[in-house]
C-alpha cells in the first residue's frame, strides 16, 4: 500500500482522474467523443517527443533540440515526398537525418564536454536556422497520398490510429527500459556515473544512443505531424517557427511523470498518463471559458503541481 | 585575461566585418543602439553568470523583466510615485520573484530550469491577461533629471553604458572580492568540500536566483525609461541570450568571468545588430548565436588541449 501510495504512475493516474472528474463535473461536453478525439490526438502527436526526452533525461542529460528536428523533418519530408521520392523512401532519408542529429548532439556532447543543455540549445537554434534557410516562404501541403495515411489517420474503434502508435511505443521504450541490457546501461548512466564507469559501462556510447533515439522518435513525430495535418502550420505562424516551444513542453511533461530530473530513474507508463493529463488539461481549459490570455498563467500553474505531486511525503534529497 | 582577450579579438573581427559588409553598420547611430542594448541585456547576463557559477540557470529573465516593466508603470502612472520611488516597487517584486524560484528549487528539489521556465510561462501569462496582450504608454512626464541619469548622454556615450560598466565593476568585486563571490564559486565547482568546509549552500543559490532576479528588474527600469511602454512580449529571447554570453565569456559551473561575461554581451549584440541591418531574418541570427555559442564554449573547456600551431599548451 505504502509503495502505491508513492509510486509515480499512481499518484499522475489520480491527478489526471481529478483533471478529468474537474472538467467533467464543471462541462458536460468534456466526456464527449470529439473533445476525447482531440485530446487522444494531441496526446498521441506530443508523444513522439516526450518518449524521447523522458530517455535522454533518464541518461542524466537534456536534448533541447527535439522540436526543431520535429520541425526540419516534417518539411524535409513534405518536400520531398512532394517531388515524387516514394514515401517509405522519404521516410527512410528523413529518419536517416534524425539520425545524424542525435549522433551530432551526443558527439559534441561526448567529445567536447560541453553541458548537453548548451550543446543542444545551440543546436535547437542551428536546425531552426536550417528550416528557415530551406523554407523562407511559408505555406506548403504535402500532395500525397501515402502508405503512411492508413497507419496514421483514421481510428481504430473510437481511438485515433496515432494514439494507438503512442500506446505500442510505449510499450517498446517500457521494454527497452526496463528488460534490456541498453535499459540498464542508461539507468546506471544516470544514476551513478562513477558506479556505471566502474562496472564496464560504456558511457559516452550510451549516451550518445540515448540522444540518437530522441532525435529518431522528434524524426518520426515530425513525419506523423506532417501526414496526419498536411500542412506545416496548421494554426498560425511561419514554418520555421513551427512547433518552437513544443521541447520545454516535453520536458515539463517529463519531469510531471516523476521521473529523477537528474536521471537514473523513470517510469514509462507514468509518462504515458502524464501526457495525457497533460494534453486534456489544455484541451478541458477552453471549455471553462476563461479568455484566451489565461491559459498560459493556468498551464503554468498546473505544471507546478502536477510535478510537485511527486514530492509529497519524499525525503528531501540534498541538492 | 585570456578569454577576455580572445572574445574581445572575436567582438572586433565581427564587428569589422560588418562594418565592411554593411556602411551602415559602422555608424553613430548604430553603434549607440548596440551600446544601449548591449547595456540591457548585459544587466541580465550579470545576474546570471553567479547563478550559471553555482551550477543553476534562470530562463525567466524576460517574464520577470515585462511584469517588472509593468509594476514600474502601475506605481508611476497608476499610483502617482516620481519614477524614482517606484524603483523600489520594482525591486521588492524581482527580490521577491527570485526568493520563490530559488525557494521552489532547493526545497522541493526541482531543477532551477524547470522551475524558472514555468515561473517565466506564469509571470510573462498573467502580463498577457493584464494587458491582454497589447502595447500599453507610458503617459507621465519622459524628460525628468531621473530619466536623464539613466538614458541620457555622457559626453557621445550613453548613460546606460557607463550604468553597465559601472555594474560589471559591482559584480567583479562582488565576485573576487566578498566571502559570498568564493562562497559562489565554491557551491558551483565542489558541493561536498563547499558543504565540508560550512557554506551555506541553499542560502548562497537562493541569493544567487534573488541576484538573477533583480538584475532582470534593473534592466525592466533601464527598458522602461527608454521605451516608455509596456507590454508582454519585450525581450523574450533575453534569457537565452544572456545565458549564451555567460558562456562565451567564460562562465560555467565552479567558474565565473565577468568581465568577459560584458564583453559577450557586446559580441552578441554586434552580431545580432549587424544581420538585422544585413536584413537576415531572427530566426538566422539565433543560428549564428548558437554556432558562436558552440564554438566558445568548446574553446573554454577545451582550451589545453587543443595544439595551436604545433605547440603544445600546458
């Protein structure tokens, strides 16, 4: 009982019962398909990048890049799925370019020595630059149809397909956590560097694939992105800046799962329940009715709590 | 000296270039503007390379620095302080503002950038619903000795750029100088010797974030006696960049340089006013930013290992 009353999947699962139960009770349109379907997607498409963050910081380090890779990758894929280069073909390239950039995060990081926030703050804006170079006007569609379009849109029952890809990742990055020999390698990484060196651990290399998968996972995201909404700004804005912001969202869905912000400790299926907490928050706050310029200080606010959550009732570990 | 050396070095080649690229560039006029916005987000850098020194980071500079900007104006306009007077609203807010992330960070143990990046979401959020979101002027008297002390000319330099230098001349001895500069340094290089040898590590990181804080409102003071105006958007890339030039002049965990600290700032505005005048677009100067950020921050860290000429450095 002790040990579920401070398990991090129990206490996110009882927050979001009460953000549900909240805009539940507040709107009866809150438990209706459509607000449901929207919640699903947003929580499926944000997925991609919190699965990746939530290793990366699992290793001890940060990946501040992971929405400009989404960004690069999803135009990168547009157009060249857009001058006839077959799709799987294009996906293959553009995963291949998610790829390069975690292997150039995790080798400046390992050769350099530079903090994993600035290598990757610097290259965050370096791959901005990148989208702003190769897109400077600003609306494109992709023309065509796809494999992709079957695997990604449309639902399976009530739930969106995307949403099903974000349950079998997890599912696979729970697994590669916790029953592999790579798992353990990054959870010993970011528990105790010293230890993880002493026992053979090769560090840089585990970090530097902890990087890669992230960029790979921004890589995939960038792709569903661009398949299921067809356009680069579905919203407002320039492409190049599309999805700015979205890797400090990650992060602070991360570290709402109660996972160790210094690393060594994380729980898949918590960020699951995380992100969808996190994404029907957003989604119940319009249906309050507050004006538009409140939800940002809410957002705030309830990130507070959300990650404060975890520290009810814990020993303070010594800074 | 060496790094204030080699970034100064790197300030002028910048500089040179632009001014060859870019007549323009090379002119009263715009080396005024640099100086003035060099000054601003100098005052934020400041406060930032003591808490980069003990190993945390603050991104809240830019929401700290509109909500300042605003309670300036509310107790100048709204409540009929002299612009003087309100100064003191503006600190107690930024002192208060930095007590609440550095108390949230060390006593909940959330990272300082996680707490600061949400504190910057909340403060600059409750701006947009004040003002919601548009541009608000400031109505009161722009001429008066106050105004004058802190935007005004000196001889051809601005006033606000002999405030900056006045403040880094604080800072080095704050640094160098006080049982709390060694107390910094000691937190941010070892925290089980800092602890050992009895520095109050919490205490010395809350005053760290409480520095970080105020600076920002210092710069709000500056911004609003130059820009009369109020809004939630001003500055909002200051906390990156001012982290960029901590970098760049040296500053990491265990280590603080502030001198070159300024002098990044300087670089960065050169580089930032320079493609802006050149006509690349924020997005391309935030790319170059980020190449100069990597590549000062290897040549730091670097440094003795790297042969430069075939000889070997110690």
């Amino acid at each position: 009982m002790r040990d579920l009353l401070r398990s991090p999947e129990f206490r996110i699962a009882l927050a979001a019962i009460a953000i549900f139960s909240i805009f539940g009770l507040k709107s009866s349109s809150f438990f209706t398909e459509r607000i449901w379907r929207g919640i699903l997607i947003a929580a499926g498409d944000l997925g991609f990048l919190i699965l990746g963050e939530t290793l990366v910081i699992t290793a001890g380090e940060i990946d501040l890049s992971v929405a400009s890779t989404w960004a690069l990758s999803a135009y990168v894929f547009l157009t060249i799925a857009n001058a006839g280069v077959d799709p799987m073909l294009a996906m293959i390239l553009v995963l291949l370019l998610g790829f390069l950039i975690g292997y150039a995060n995790g080798f400046c990081k390992a050769r350099t020595g530079i903090p994993s926030f600035l290598v990757t703050l610097a290259t965050m804006w370096i791959i901005r630059g990148v989208v702003f170079v190769i897109n400077p006007t600003s609306y494109s569609y992709l023309k065509v149809e796809t494999v992709l379009n079957q695997i990604l849109l449309g639902y399976i029952g009530m739930v969106p397909a995307v949403f099903i890809w974000f349950i079998a990742l997890t599912a696979i990055f729970t697994v590669l956590l916790t029953r592999t020999r790579f798992g353990s390698h990054v959870l010993a990484v970011g528990g105790n560097l010293t230890v993880a060196r002493n026992i053979g651990v090769r560090i840089e290399r585990t970090k530097t694939l902890c990087f890669i998968l992230s960029s790979l996972m921004a890589a995939l995201g960038g792709i569903a992105m661009i398949v299921e909404y067809k356009v680069m700004n579905p919203n407002s804005g320039m492409a190049a800046t599309f999805g700015a912001g979205l890797e400090f969202e990650a992060i602070a869905v991360c570290m709402m799962s109660g996972i160790s912000p210094t690393g060594g400790r994380a729980s898949f299926p918590a960020v699951f329940i995380a992100t969808i907490a996190y994404a029907s928050f957003k989604s119940g706050l319009i249906l309050f009715g507050l004006p538009g310029y409140w939800y940002l200080p809410f957002t705030g606010i309830m990130t507070f709590i959300l990650v404060g959550l975890h520290l009810v009732g814990k020993k303070k570990t010594s800074s | 000296m060496r790094t204030e050396i080699i970034i100064s070095i790197m300030a002028i080649a910048v500089a040179t270039i632009f001014s060859i690229a870019e007549p323009s560039f090379f002119t009263y006029d715009t080396l005024v503007l640099v100086a003035i916005l060099s000054a601003e987000l100098g005052f934020i850098a400041l406060g930032m390379s003591f808490l980069i020194a003990t190993g945390e980071i603050d991104l809240s500079a830019a929401g700290v620095l509109a909500l300042s900007v605003w309670v300036y104006d509310g107790f100048a306009t709204g409540l009929g302080f002299s612009l003087p007077l309100a100064v003191v609203a503006v600190i107690a807010l930024a002192i208060s503002i930095g007590f609440i992330h550095g108390y949230i960070c060390l006593r909940m143990g959330i990272p300082g950038f996680i707490v600061t990046f949400v504190g910057m979401i909340i403060w600059k959020g409750i701006l947009t619903a004040i003002t919601k979101g548009e541009h608000e002027g400031y109505l009161g008297d722009k001429t008066t000795l106050f105004t004058n002390v802190l935007q005004g000319y000196v001889g051809m330099v601005p006033a606000v750029f002999i405030w900056f230098i006045v403040f880094t001349a604080i800072f080095t001895v704050l640094l160098t100088r006080t049982r709390f500069g060694s107390h910094v340094l000691a937190v941010g290089g070892n925290l089980t010797v800092a602890r050992n040898i009895g520095v109050r590590i919490e205490r010395t990181k809350i005053l760290c974030f409480i520095l970080s804080s105020l600076m920002a409102g210092v710069a709000a003071i500056f911004f609003f006696n130059r820009q009369f105006y109020v809004a939630s958007d001003v500055m909002v890339e200051a906390p990156l960049f001012a982290i960029c030039a901590c970098v760049v002049g040296g500053c990491r965990a265990g280590r603080a340089n502030i001198v070159g600290t300024s002098i990044g700032v300087i670089t960065i505005i050169i580089i930032q006013r320079g493609l802006y005048i050149a006509g690349v677009p924020a997005t391309l100067y935030m790319a170059a930013v980020g190449i100069v950020l990597l590549v000062f921050a290897t040549i730091h860290i670097k440094w003795k290992e790297i042969h430069w000429v075939g000889v070997r450095r110690k």
